[in-house]
C-alpha cells in the first residue's frame, strides 16, 4: 500500500524540501547548533517518555526560533543517540515543521517468515533502503 506519486508529500512543495536542504550549516560549534543540539536531546528524551505514556499521540514542544542550518546540532544528536524510529520522526517532524517543511510520520510494517516488524519513517524519507521494505500501514499529521 505504498504510496505511488512521484513525490511523497503533499504538504510541502518540492522546492521547500530542496530549499531547507540548500540553506548553509551554522558552525559547528555556534549558538544556534548548541541550542538545536540542546532542543533535539530534550525532545528526544519527552517523546520517550511521552510515547509510553500517549502512545502514536505522543508530541513533541517546536523547536526555538533558528535558522535552518542549524540543522548540524539536531542531526549531531540523532548520530550520537540511540533513539527508536518513531522518536526520530517524532523530533524530525517538529524540526522540520518549524522550519516551513511539514513532513507526516509513515508507520509500516513488513512480514518475516515469523514474525512481524514495524518502522516508521518520514514521507520524504519514502525511497530510503530501509523504508522500503515495509508497507505504509498509517500517516501521523504534523504538529
């Protein structure tokens, strides 16, 4: 039940997608890195424990107004964790929300001989390798 268009979102344009991906990095070691790193890791941390809580409902608080090259922080602390999928999108989405790119969390799930697995992924991230072992099961809007 994969999604057939040519390009997987309907909430955002491709040239806003292509916009946020151009916009320059902010140093490594900048304010606006250090707050988005600071932002990711609590968020990260609330939707673990909100999504015990909440479940599939579970949000997360946007981001503080930064540019969008402040990116480097937010992807720094998703390297340098362990979060699960759902965590990820959870963050990524209100990341990428603020910054005028609304993306939906895609929830899949593939069948192995024995078992059943389930991932979730953001709708731009729909020609992963990983992502594309799974069938879209459901979509969670944006924040």
């Amino acid at each position: 039940m994969t999604s057939g268009s040519a390009y997987p979102s309907t909430l955002h344009s491709p040239e806003q997608m292509r916009a946020y991906r151009r916009a320059p990095l902010v140093g490594r070691w900048s304010v606006a890195s250090g707050r988005a790193a600071w932002w990711t890791w609590r968020s990260l941390r609330r939707a673990e424990r909100d999504l015990k809580r909440d479940g599939v409902h579970a949000t997360v608080t946007p981001p503080p107004s930064l540019p969008a090259g402040a990116r480097r922080g937010v992807e720094f602390v998703l390297r340098r964790t362990s979060p699960t999928c759902l965590e990820r999108c959870l963050v990524l989405q209100t990341w990428l929300a603020a910054q005028h790119v609304p993306c939906e969390i895609v929830v899949g799930v593939a069948r192995d001989a024995d078992r059943v697995r389930a991932h979730a992924w953001l709708d731009v991230e729909r020609h992963d390798a990983v992502a594309l072992g799974y069938s879209e099961l459901h979509r969670l809007p944006p924040p």
